[in-house]
C-alpha cells in the first residue's frame, strides 16, 4: 500500500467540489425564437430578457421589434447572425424550418422544432417551454385560465339553434383550407369546418382545394379568409365563377381574421384568435335572426 503524502506534499489545486454550483438562473439564457409563438409565449411569461433573436414577422408583441434583433424569416435565417449571438437555445416550428434547424445544430447550437398542430399540442408546446425556463407553475396556470375560457365559449356555441358551416381559406392560389387547430377551434366558437377530413393533414399541400367546387358542394354560410402575409380580398371571393350560390357570399358572410391571431400556433390563437371566431359565429346567429338558418344549397333548414 502507497503512503498518504503528507499535507506539504498535496496538490494545492484539487477544488473543493466538482459538482457544478447550482445556477443563479435556472434554465437557457440566451433564446433565439425562430416564429413568433415562442417570443410571444415568453414576454407573457415575463422572461423577454432571455430572448436575444426573434423571427423578422413577429407582430406579437408588438414591442419586441423594437427590441430584439430580427434574425430570421419562416423558410431561412441569419446562421452566422444567430451564431454570433451565443444562442443556448434556438426554437423553431415545423419541417418547414428542418434545414434552419440542421444547420445550427452542425454548429453545435441546442434547438428545439415543435410541432404542434392541435390545440392539445398547443398546450403541450406552452407548457414545455414555460418548465424550460423555470416557470411551469406560472405556465399552468396561463394554460387552465385558457382553457377555462375555451370551456365557456363553447358552453355558450351549444345554445345555438343550428352551427353553421365554415369554409376557412388559408391561402388563396391555390385555395388551401384551415390546419388542425383552425379547425378543432373552429369548433369550439361555435362553427363546423367544412373539411374536417383535411384539416387533420399537417402539410399545407394535402389540404390545396384543386376543384374550386368542392366550396361550391359544400355550401359554407360563412367563409373566413386568412391570407398568410397578404390582405383577404372578399371581392375577390365572390366573384369566383359559380360562387354566387353559396350562401356565405349571397349573404355577404366573407369575413377576415388576420394570420398572426390565428395562424400562429400558440398564444395568439388561444386568445385573439378564438375570439374572433366566436364573435364571428355569433354575428352570423344574430343576422339570421336568432334562428332562421339555411341548409345545403341555400334551402331553409
């Protein structure tokens, strides 16, 4: 057996302790937002001073363009920009943003790409990054105050007589209709999507209308535009051949709710962008007279 050194002879340089000291703030410091959701997720949860890049078309909140740096769009980003902001964490959504993802990650940078679809996985997605920077119980509660409200919408759509059928358009060359959560809160205010069977696609390509028609047959009383990054244009729609007979355009039901309150999968749809649909719904009830509704093909129900 080796003799212990005597205390003259020990290394002097042997710390204390090699367990890491806990952290004076718990969680990524340094959060690039690649969408909006993220950074808007972040100034309600009051940790907008983690944030160092934003994506260049957030709108909400407004004050975080003035001030964050604007590093990416949706499809491309600044690499050596974000890069040099030291990011710990970069956020991004979709497969759209694979190859953003792909590239910051062969530098070494931690990302997360949600992919959230659903109101459920909207949820979800707002609840992990609330737990990631050390606010989960303040997410929660965020979340089920949402939720509650979301439960009161929906009592009050159940007092409707009839719910009337909703075309949501997403774009309109070509005609693209509502994603997931558009429709699942759709439901919620009080409305019924006129393509459910697409709105359970994930990619904008499966839910491309080819036949106009199809809008025709199903005969919407209401069509809600929401044309990503340009303004909805109800001249437009209903000049459309044959659209005239659908009873959403004779009956000057074209309504427009703006993408960043409803096409963001995250606050904004929870809140503004609900809202907007219940209100909407219940317009359409009150011009109808509280109860004279119409069937397919314009016929009294």
């Amino acid at each position: 057996m080796s003799e212990a050194l005597p205390p003259a002879d020990r290394p002097e340089s042997v710390p204390a302790s090699r367990v890491p000291a806990a952290p004076a703030v718990w969680g990524p410091r340094r959060i690039v937002c690649l969408t909006e959701e993220g950074t808007e997720w972040l100034y309600l949860l009051g940790q907008q001073d983690r944030l160092v890049g934003i994506s260049g078309y957030t709108v909400r909140p407004r004050r975080a363009r003035e001030e964050k740096p604007r590093v990416s769009a949706f499809l491309s980003a600044k690499i050596d920009k974000i890069l040099a902001l030291e990011p710990d964490w970069v956020i991004g959504f979709s497969d759209l943003q694979a190859d953003i993802a792909a590239a910051l990650v062969r530098q070494g940078v931690q990302v997360t790409v949600f992919n959230q679809r659903s109101v459920a996985e909207i949820f979800s997605m707002l609840h992990q990054v609330a737990a990631a920077v050390d606010c989960a119980e303040a997410g929660r509660a965020w979340i089920e105050s949402r939720r509650q409200r979301l439960r009161e919408i929906e009592a009050a759509s159940r007092a409707l007589p009839r719910r009337p059928r909703v075309f949501f358009e997403e774009w309109d060359e070509p005609l693209i209709s509502g994603i997931r959560w558009v429709s699942e809160l759709l439901g919620i205010a009080g409305g019924d999507d006129c393509f459910p069977e697409r709105a359970v696609c994930a990619l904008g390509k499966d839910r491309i209308l080819a036949d106009p028609g199809e809008v025709i047959a199903r005969a919407p009383d209401i069509i809600i535009g929401s044309w990503c990054g340009k303004k909805f244009r109800p001249e437009r729609v209903a000049a459309r051949p044959g659209w005239s007979a659908v009873p959403a355009v004779r009956d000057g039901e074209l309504h427009e709710i703006k993408s960043a309150d409803i096409l963001q999968p995250g606050p904004a749809a929870l809140t503004d962008g609900v809202e907007q649909l219940h209100r909407i719904v219940m317009g359409w009830h009150a011009r109808q007279g509280g109860g004279g509704l119409t069937g397919p093909g314009g016929t009294r129900a």
